[in-house]
C-alpha cells in the first residue's frame, strides 16, 4: 500500500499516522479501488500525506480533500467525453464518506 512506506520517510505521532491511514483507506474504499498497486494510491496517500503537513489532521476532512482532488481532471474529461460515469462514482464515495462520519459522530 502507497502510504505505508511514504509515512515512514516523515516524522507524524502515532495518533497522526492513524488518522491518515484511516483516511487513505476510507478514500480508496470509497472511490472502489480494490488494486492497492494502482497508480492511483501513490497519488491519494501523498496528497493526504501532504495536507496533514500543512496541518490539517481530520481523517474525513483528509478523505473528502483527496477525492475532491480527483475530480477537477474528471470533470473536465467527462464534459469532453459526455460521460458521467466517474463523476457518478465520485458523487457517491462523497456520500459515503459523509455518511461514515455521521456513523462515527454518533457512535
């Protein structure tokens, strides 16, 4: 997994480590991506890696900002193409994220 030996190259508490890495595998769940080998997950973990830096250390604000960076290059490959498959797709993994929140709110 992308971000396993990305957190070993900087310095976070335990406690910091465990939110990201809830917050990578929420992302990766949510957007359906099953193949931890994907170049995909290099890109999710350090753009979660990267915002923590800046001090963000929310697991869902994390989550929802590195899906949301997935979408500008989609949204315009989707008005090309007239496809609204991967939008779709985001939509939903937004959803569920939020709804994982509201489950961890109450719980």
């Amino acid at each position: 997994m992308a971000i396993y030996p990305m957190l070993k190259t900087v310095s976070f508490s335990p406690e910091d480590v465990e939110r990201l890495t809830t917050a990578y595998e929420n992302a990766l769940h949510a957007l359906r991506i099953v193949n931890r080998a994907d170049p995909i997950t290099v890109v999710i973990a350090k753009r979660i890696i990267d915002a923590a830096q800046t001090g963000m250390c929310d697991s869902k604000e994390l989550c929802t900002l590195a899906i949301k960076d997935l979408q500008t290059p989609t949204i315009r490959c989707e008005e090309e193409h007239a496809s609204g498959e991967t939008n779709e797709a985001l939509s939903e993994a937004e959803e569920e994220i939020e709804e994982q929140g509201r489950h961890e709110d109450t719980a």
